[in-house]
C-alpha cells in the first residue's frame, strides 16, 4: 500500500510518499481501506519529533479516517466485510489502509458523505470526554471556548448549543468570528484586538463562566481560572503556549471551588474510547440527521500533497478540519 513516510522526523517537507504491506487485523480491530483521513494538530507534534506514538500503535501518521471495511479480525461482531464506517485510529491513516479497533468505528451518519465522516471521529471524541464526561457541562450553562474556528473549537460550539449552553468563544480575526456566530457562538471575542478575559467579565456580569475548554494554556491559565464561575472547571487538551504558568496562584481555585483538569486521547485504553465511541452513537450521532450538528471542512488535499496541508495546519489560517483524499 501506499502510505505517507514522516522519518526522519522534521519540518513539513520530511513527508512523503511510499509503500509498505498493508496491516493485518488483530483480534478485535477491523481492516479499513481508506478513502480520506483527518489532519490534526498531534498529527503536526509526531511528525515534528514531539509526541511519539503509543506502545503497539502504527508509527504512520494518521489518528481519524473513514472508508470501507476490507477484513475482520477475529472476535470482530456488529460490522461486516463492505460496511462504510468512520474511526477513531491509534495511528496508520495516511495510508491507503489502515486497521483499527472494532470498537472504536461509527457508522456514517445519516446524511453525510465519507469525507465528512472523516472529518468528525479525533474532535467529537476529543470534545465529548472533555466537555460532557470530565467538565459535566449542562443545560443553562455558559462555556468559554478558546479557539473556536479550529476543528475541535467548531465541535464544541456546535455540542454546547445541541445540549443548551450559552456559547463564548475566542478568535484571532473577523472572518473567524463571523464563522464560529454562524455555527451558533452566542459571543465571539477578537482576542487580538480586545481583552478578552476582561470582555468576558463585563458580557457575564463579572459571573464568569461554568466551562473553560483551553488549548492554549501559558499565561491563559491564570485568566481562565479568574474567568471562571464559583464551581466552575476548566479542562486542558493542549498547551500550544506552554504548559508553563507565569504567576500561578492557587488559591482561586479554593476560594471559587474550582476544578482544573485535562486528558490526552490516544494513550487512553480500547475500553476507555470504546465508552466514548458507545457514548456518542447513541447521543450525538443522531443529531446530524436531524440537522443540527453539521462537519466544517475547510479544504482536503490529496495524500500526495500532505506537505501543503501541514504547512495549512501550522499557519492556521484554516476555519475548520483540513482532510486528505487517499
């Protein structure tokens, strides 16, 4: 099979294509021939030299796909040879095959095209534990969103509407901000033309939020938990600004009672993203049926040009996932 060589590791231009045999389901995991794979920011780290894959787990890069089901390994039930799925992978996508476990696959949503199936597996499982399972976000709730153009921002806009929160979020320009209004933000904050924590302030009545989601970290800590309510909880996914905190003062986080947490996704167990995967076909999957969830895909590449959509990823100037064509 064809698949996308990232060694030795570097800057964008070290990728390449190359060939390799195609992997064999183990127990459990199913054979997918892929027809697209999503580009995410871990994706960027591994090729990069900072974020090495998991013990066992496929060194090509890749963490989301979707496509058809070649083979089944064995103890595999409730898929078939020819099904279309979408999946949450431990690595393996930019191939032209990938294998993954049974149980981390979702069925195409009603409605959607496999590129867009692709598109959804590494943010809605991501958003989902965080916001919903480890922040217990809940109706009538406000939620600070950082980010909110990205993949992973635009998902939880869109799950924190679905299930009846008031939505803040931060952008870094007007087209940004016009976009996250448009998938349901109800504040959006230009964070480099205004203060946002200070702007936050004055749109909650200096109540703050209950939710922070954060992937910025760096000297946003210690303004995310001021931003928060009494009670409140912010939950880390990434430190693009360091994991450093200048001037960091715990006593905030007595006095208002808050909790600070945070998770990374690929070294979590099969049984832990199997929960997630059970977890969102049956509560979010049906929302795209029903209109109210929707992807975001702002371009997909062919595999071949995976330099260029690395180097789209590391500009940001994407609204949305960046995806690639097998």
């Amino acid at each position: 099979m064809r698949y996308i060589d990232h060694q030795p590791c570097g800057n964008a231009d070290v990728m390449k294509l190359a060939e390799m045999p195609a992997p064999e389901p183990r127990d459990g995991e199913v054979l997918i021939e892929v027809r697209y794979a999503g580009v995410n920011r871990p994706d960027v780290a591994q090729r990069a030299g900072s974020y090495p894959p998991p013990p066992g787990a496929s060194p090509v890069l890749g963490l989301e796909v979707a496509g058809r089901i070649a083979k089944l390994g064995p103890g595999v039930t409730g898929w078939h040879v020819g099904d279309e799925v979408c999946a949450l992978t431990p690595g393996g996508g930019y191939a032209e095959f990938c294998v993954a476990p049974a149980s981390h696959c979702l069925p195409v949503p009603e409605g959607l095209s496999l590129l867009e199936a692709a598109s959804l597996p590494e943010n809605f499982f991501t958003v989902w534990t965080n916001v919903f399972d480890r922040a217990r976000l809940k109706a009538g709730e406000r939620i600070l969103i950082h980010g909110g153009s990205s993949g992973i921002g635009l998902t939880a806009i869109q799950l924190a509407k679905a299930f009846g929160a008031e939505v803040y979020t931060t952008v870094g320009n007007a087209e940004k901000a016009a976009y996250c209004r448009d998938a349901g933000a109800d504040t959006v904050f230009n964070y480099r033309e205004e203060d946002w924590a200070a702007e936050l302030a004055k749109a909650t009545g200096k109540q703050g939020v209950n939710v922070v989601l954060d992937m910025v970290g760096g000297d946003y800590v210690m303004k995310n938990l001021r931003s928060l309510a009494v009670d409140g909880r912010l939950v880390n996914i990434a430190f693009l600004n360091g994991s450093k905190v200048p001037d960091f003062d715990a006593s905030v986080i007595m006095v208002r009672r808050l909790v600070m947490t945070g998770s990374t996704l690929r070294p979590r167990s099969v049984e832990d993203k199997a929960a997630i995967a059970r977890s969102l076909r049956e509560n979010v999957w049906p929302l795209f049926a029903s209109g109210r969830l929707k992807p975001h895909v702002n371009r997909t590449f062919p595999l071949g040009e995976v330099v260029a959509a690395h180097q789209l990823m590391e500009s940001s100037a994407h609204i949305g996932k960046i995806m690639l064509e097998v």
